[in-house]
C-alpha cells in the first residue's frame, strides 16, 4: 500500500519532494516506492525526461484506480465509526 499511496501523493502534488514533506518520508523514500510500483507493474507511470516528472498515459489510467483501492482500505473503518454507539458490553461476557 505504501506504494500506492506515494504514487497517488505524488500524482496530486506534483513532485517527489511535495509529495514527502506531505507523507513526513525521505524523498527518496516516495521515489523508491513509486519506481517500486512501476518495476512491478513492468510500465513507466511516469515520464521523467524534463525537471518535474508527468504522468504517462498508464500513469494517468492507474491514478483513479489507485484512488480507489487506497479510499476501499479505509471502508471498514469508516463503516465502524458510522455505527458504533456508546460501550456496551459484548453479548455473552462479563460473567
């Protein structure tokens, strides 16, 4: 997941180092993750020919997906929280 959520930081920020000082990790940490990422897919995600690198077309079709994965992780929590009510004890314990 750490690799996804690098890749998915650095898309919305625009640079490695943006996307660090947002996460609170190296900056080589968010590169690592992210050319992580592209080694395991087998695709660039990004095109780093000029100074700030732009997301390739695969880049650009990966992000909402990642998006998504990453928002879904969240879910279950989420859902929790919605519903929990005040401590009460489990049925069946306390004796």
């Amino acid at each position: 997941m750490d690799q996804l959520e690098s890749f998915v930081r650095r898309a919305e920020q625009g640079s490695f180092s943006s996307a660090a000082r947002l996460s609170e990790e190296a900056q080589s940490a968010v590169s690592t993750h992210v050319a992580n990422l592209e080694a395991d897919l087998g695709i660039a995600l990004f095109d780093r020919a000029g100074r700030n690198p732009v997301l390739t077309e695969a880049g650009a079709r990966l992000l909402p997906e990642a998006k998504l994965i990453l928002d879904r992780r969240e879910a279950p929590d989420r859902c929790r929280q919605q519903f929990r009510g005040p401590c009460r004890e489990a049925p069946g314990g306390g004796d």
